[in-house]
C-alpha cells in the first residue's frame, strides 16, 4: 500500500505518525503550499486547484505506480491513540488494518464513528482506500479523479460565482461510484469502514482549533 496525502494544514502530530509510517507504507504528499516538513517526505508542490480532489487526481496521473492500492488522506486527520489490553496501539499497526482492507475492498470511506459517517454524510474526501484495479479503472474510462479545476481555495461559506461548491468533487465522486457499481465491473465500491484512531472531522476543524483555542 502506498498513501497519498494532500498537503495543506501541515498538522505537527499527523507528521509524526507519517515519519513512523513512511518507514512501512511510502507517503507522498501532494502539496498546495510549500512548508518545511514536507522534506522528510518524497513530495510535489502543485498549484491549489481542485482541493484534495485535485490532489489526489495528480497523484494517480502522475505519481501513482500502476500496481499499489492506495490510501488517500489529507494531513488534518488526527491518529487517536487506541488502546489494548492497557498498551497503545502502534500507530503502524492502524494502518496495516488499512492495507488489509483491499483484500475485500476495492474502495471504502474511512470513519471515526457513526456520528462522523452521519455528519459528513457517508462521504468525504478525507480517509478512502482504493484498490489498484479500481485507480487503473478511472485512468482507463474516467479520466481520473473528477476534480473542480476552477476551485483555487473555496472551502466553506457561500459558493462564489467562479467554482462549484466545495463538496462537489465528493458527489461527483459517488456518482461515479454508483454508476461503476451498475456496470457490474466486479469491484466492491462505495463501502464504509469504521476505524476509531482515524478522526477525520471535517475540513479544516483541527486548523480552526489550533488558531482559535477555547
């Protein structure tokens, strides 16, 4: 498994975790900005359009190796320490729960809890895996990732007149999806996974904690 995360928020705890991780599971971060924690990282500094959707969307026509799933992650998800018979859990040992996931999925949305599937809806671009048969899928008949082109930062708030709003490229994403899923391809999308250290919030929540604290 590889992971491909959008870097944006450059959070100091989900760096850590990735500096563990990276020694298993190769990170890319795809950035938006330039920071100096991206040099631990193999990494790419590219325009912000499209969000993390266009993130992601670059990493697959450009980054992607042809033959690894993927574990797509922006870089505000917090790793929530989990615990065992009264130890943590080893940060690398949630992520190999991840990589098994491909062996039933070939893509799952990736959740905290209940209460995060129901407040982002069941979707989100924030934690998904994806099989290597299903990224060599959207190359192949999809053009990728869809991804707003025209978003240059839009994130929440009123939609402005010159992009889409800010959650179209996950609707999108279902769409596409739901209409693979009619195809009767084989693969096993639109699947939800629930894994508690995974706390992915929604966009931004953690950056809006740390700036303004209570």
């Amino acid at each position: 498994m590889k992971i491909c995360v959008c870097g944006w928020y450059y959070m100091d705890s989900i760096y850590r975790d990735f500096e563990e991780v990276n020694k298993t599971y190769p990170v890319f971060v795809v950035a938006h900005k330039e920071d100096e924690k991206l040099a631990g990282f193999d990494h790419y500094v590219r325009e912000n359009t499209g969000l993390e959707w266009g993130a992601y969307d670059w990493y697959l026509k450009n980054e992607w190796d042809g033959e690894s799933d993927v574990l797509f992650m922006h870089d505000d998800v917090r790793m929530r320490p989990t615990f065992c018979e009264y130890d943590t859990v080893p940060v690398i040992q949630v992520f190999k729960a991840v990589e098994n996931l491909a062996k039933e999925y070939d893509q799952v949305y990736i959740f905290r809890s209940m209460q995060e599937k129901k407040e982002n809806f069941g979707l989100h671009g924030r934690a998904l895996l994806c099989s290597a048969r299903f990224l060599q899928y959207l190359l192949d008949n999809e053009d990728g990732i869809w991804n707003d082109v025209d978003n240059t930062g839009h994130t929440m708030g009123p939609t402005p007149d010159w992009c889409k709003h800010y959650n179209e490229a996950d609707y999108k994403f279902r769409d596409t999806l739901t209409k693979i899923d009619a195809l009767e391809t084989g693969m096993s999308l639109n699947n939800i996974v629930l894994i508690s250290p995974f706390d992915c919030a929604r966009r931004g929540k953690f950056e809006e904690e740390r700036q303004y604290p209570i």
